[in-house]
C-alpha cells in the first residue's frame, strides 16, 4: 500500500499523518487521529455529522482524500471547538437553549454554525438556516438549534 | 479494486504534468477535483475504482475567475461556493451566481467544481441551463495543445461529453449578460438544499415594454442533457407579453420536451413545470 505524509495544523496542534492518499480524511480523524468527535452517519455527503472546518471553511470529511488536504491545512473538529471564544459560547448556547437531543448531528452541526458566525456574526433567519442545510438532524426540528446561533450571535466576539 | 485505501493518487503540481500523465495509459488516472461525485460513486460501487486518481485540486491552471471586455473566464477547479461569492460572477452571469448558490450545501458548495459539474454531466447537474443560456464555450486541453468547443456541442448524451482520455477541461468562457438584459434560475426540488432537482432552468433576453427582443431559455432534467429551446426562443421573439401569449407559451413548452418518469418526478409532472417556468421568466423578463 503507496502511503503520503502530510502534515496539517489539527485544533491547532502540528499533526504528521502517513497513510494512503485515498483515504478519508474522516477514516484519518477518528481512527488514526483518534478524534472520534466528527461521525459517520451516511458516508456519503448528504448528512454532515462529519463536517470539518478545513482552513475555516465546513467540509464533509467523509468525501475528501486525505492526499487532497495540503500540508499546513488547517483542520478544526468538535474536540477544538473548546479552544476558541466563539466555540465555547456555542457550546453554551447550545445547551442553554436544549439545541440537542439524542447529539449525533452536533458535532457537524455546531462546526456549521461557529463557521457561519466567523464569517458573518449577524446572520439573519435566512442565512441561518441556510448554513445548516447541510447538516441533517433528526430530533430537534432545528427551530432550538437556529434560536441558539440567535443567542450566540448577540454574544459573538466582536459583536458584544 | 475494493477499498478507498488501495487506490493510488498522483500530485501533480501544474497543469503541464498533470496533461503529461494524462498523456500515457500507464501513468494516466481519473481526474478528481472536489470529489463530491467520485468518492460517492466509488464508495456506493456505481464506479469502478481505478488504479489511480490525479489529483486536480494543485493545478493553479485551472483556479480564479477573470474577465474580458465580453467574456467571464472561470477555471475547472472554481467550486460553487466561489462562483457565488465572485462579484464578477454575480454581476456578469447572475443565473450561474444564483444556480451555484442552490448545489447541496456549504459543505458541498466549498468543494465541489464547474468543471466536476459539467463533467459528471448528470441530466440533473443544476450549472448546465446557466452555462448554456450564455452561448458559451470550454477549453479543454490534452499534451499536444488545446480545443474549444461550444458548451452545446460538448455535453452528448446521457452522462457524455465530448472529453477525450487524455484531455482535461481547463477553463470556461462565458460571454457577459449585456446591459439591459435580464436573467435567472429557477429550480425545483423536494427541499430547500440538499436535493435533486425535478426539473430546473435559466432564461436570458431583454425586452422593449412588452415586446420580447431576445429571449434564451434553458432546462435540466427534462432530457438526457441539458438544452435549449431553439424553436421556442424563434417562436416568442417580438411576441408582446400578455395572458393570451403567456398561456400558449406555456403549452407550447409542456409539448415541446419529451423528459422521463423516474423515481424524482413524472414526465407530465416535468412538462408542466416546465411550462410553468418558462412562464414565470418572460412574466419576470417584461416586469417594470
Ligand atoms: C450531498 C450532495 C449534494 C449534491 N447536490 C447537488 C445539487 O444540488 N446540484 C447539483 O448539480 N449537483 C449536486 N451534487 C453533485 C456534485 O456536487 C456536483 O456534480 C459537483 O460539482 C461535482 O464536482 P467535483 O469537483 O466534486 O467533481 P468530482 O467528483 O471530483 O468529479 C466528477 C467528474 O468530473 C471529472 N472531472 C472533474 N474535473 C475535471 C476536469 N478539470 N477535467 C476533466 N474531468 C474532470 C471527474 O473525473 C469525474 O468524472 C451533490 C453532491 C453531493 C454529494
Ligand atoms: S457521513 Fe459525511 S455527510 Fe454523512
Ligand atoms: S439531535 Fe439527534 S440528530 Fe440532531
């Protein structure tokens, strides 16, 4: 088996991964990485509880080859979300609002919404929930999951 | 080839090695740009995995947006996100700005390509319409040099494109919407995001009150490719817009398309809509 090596910033921490170009930088987080906050729910795109920040921006992990992610990318899972202002008032809000239920879309989901507010801290309904299209979740309804980026928004870094 | 894990991908670092092992079967591998239909097609089994993929997101070749005193030149690798934030794409081709804006969601749009779209040619690709609808041309390049070829004569059939082996599309050129025309996109589908389109169109003309000066109108979804409708745009050319006009022509697209029943929609679901799309453009083409 042909392996690369890459090195990436990983929730901010220098990471130095070698494995098989084609490999799903999904497959990579959890299993070699051992950050099993991003989940596997479809494998196929659709329903974005493996959704990364790749150099800020949300992408499904379970889509991209591990070869395809340059060296000094940077990666931000769930697990680095506690490292960061914003991150930790998402948690916050999410929880006040009771913006989870059974959790397994959270960790995609609340990824989405500290990438929407980072780029735009006063989103409307609209852009909200445009933002979380691509997050699927099958217990809320959304409505809790939308009022708690509402809440962080007024609270944003920047925005206070 | 069974596993993701057992394929071998090459890096490329322009685009001058990337068309040089293109060039010879032995090193030669499946484009992949976003990746968002290969992974899933490779992982579901609908596509063979080959021995090798080539990567194609390095190539600075076949990045940014520019423009010409009448043209919009976009790259391959431009995803959808990117085209919908270009201020150039949203004010020299807004159908296309609108149409990217509808692909999945954010986590697709950061991803996926123009050149993955149109090469995926999936009768449901939603740029098709939008591309069309601008008389515009691809690049594509192999070792021995480049070709340009009319974006209505590169998309052949069902999941066909006028690509051959060694060739790689390069870049799109895409004349500007000129003053005083109007376009957009329209699309239908189950949801908001995240869905297949029914039936979906792009429409650009200009008109003079009433009076429809020049009128382009394209579908997806309703044959195995996207197209025009030539007869149709002959058809309401110097038509003035009125109840009267706007019933016949939504007839007259209805019965001008021959799209299929499949597990998305009905054919005469997709005739209707169809109709009823291409009405609401010329309402919204002669709307003060
Ligand atoms: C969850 C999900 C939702 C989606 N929603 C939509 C939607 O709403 N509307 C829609 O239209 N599509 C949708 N798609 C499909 C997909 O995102 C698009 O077709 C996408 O633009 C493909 O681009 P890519 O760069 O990811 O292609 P890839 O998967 O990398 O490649 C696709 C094909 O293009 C070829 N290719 C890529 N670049 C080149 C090049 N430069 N030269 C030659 N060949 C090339 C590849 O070899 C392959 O055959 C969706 C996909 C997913 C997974
Ligand atoms: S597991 Fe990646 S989108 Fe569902
Ligand atoms: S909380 Fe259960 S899927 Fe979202």
């Amino acid at each position: 088996m042909k392996t690369i090596t890459r090195i990436w910033k990983v929730n901010g921490e220098e990471k130095t991964v070698k494995v098989p170009p084609m490999r799903r930088l999904l497959d990579v987080l959890r299993e070699d990485l051992g950050l099993k906050g991003a989940k596997e729910g479809c494998g196929e795109g659709e329903c974005g509880t493996c959704t990364v920040l790749i150099n800020g921006a949300p992408m499904v992990s379970c889509l991209i080859p591990a070869g395809q992610v340059r060296d000094g990318t940077e990666i931000m899972t769930v697990e680095g979300l506690e490292k960061t202002e914003g991150g930790r008032l998402l948690q916050e809000v999410y929880a006040d609002k009771g913006s989870a239920q059974c959790g397994f879309c959270i960790p995609g989901m609340i990824l989405s919404s500290y990438a929407l507010l980072s780029r735009n801290p006063n989103p409307d309904e609209a852009a909200i929930r445009e933002a979380h299209a691509g997050n699927l979740c099958r217990c809320t309804g959304y409505q809790k999951i939308v009022e708690a980026v509402q809440a962080a928004a007024r609270k944003w870094p920047g925005n206070k | 080839m069974k596993f993701l894990e057992d394929m071998d991908c090459a890096f490329p670092k322009n685009l001058q090695e990337a068309l040089k092992l293109m060039a010879d079967e032995k090193s030669r591998g499946r484009p992949i740009a976003g990746g968002t239909d290969l992974m899933v097609q490779w992982s579901s089994g609908v596509l063979p995995m080959p021995e090798r993929a080539i990567d194609l997101s390095g190539l600075p070749e076949l990045k940014g947006v520019s423009e010409n005193t009448d043209s919009v030149v976009i790259g391959a690798a431009v995803t959808h996100a990117e085209m919908r934030r270009s201020p150039i794409v949203q004010v020299h081709l807004p159908s296309l700005a609108q149409a990217a804006a509808t692909i999945g969601g954010a986590q697709i749009q950061a991803r996926g390509t123009i050149a993955g779209s149109v090469a995926n040619a999936s009768p449901a690709g939603d740029l098709g319409p939008s591309l069309l609808i601008t008389n515009g041309r691809v690049v594509v390049a192999s070792k021995a040099g480049e070709r340009e070829i009319e974006l209505a004569k590169f998309f052949l059939g069902y999941r066909k494109i006028d690509l051959q082996p060694d060739e790689l599309i390069v870049r799109f050129i895409l004349p500007k919407i000129h003053a005083g025309c109007r376009e957009s996109f329209r699309k239908l589908g189950p949801r908001a995001a995240q869905a297949i389109s029914k039936v979906m169109g792009s429409y650009r003309g200009s008109a003079k009150g009433k009076e429809v000066k020049d009128f382009a109108v394209a579908l997806g979804s309703v044959a195995p490719i996207p197209i025009r409708l030539p007869e149709f745009e002959q058809w309401i050319v110097g038509k003035e817009i009125g109840k009267k006009v706007l019933d016949e022509a939504e007839q007259r697209v209805a019965a001008m398309i021959k799209p299929i029943d499949d597990i998305r929609s009905t054919a005469e679901y997709r005739q209707w809509v169809s109709g009823r799309i291409v009405r609401g453009f010329l309402e919204e083409l002669v709307a003060e």
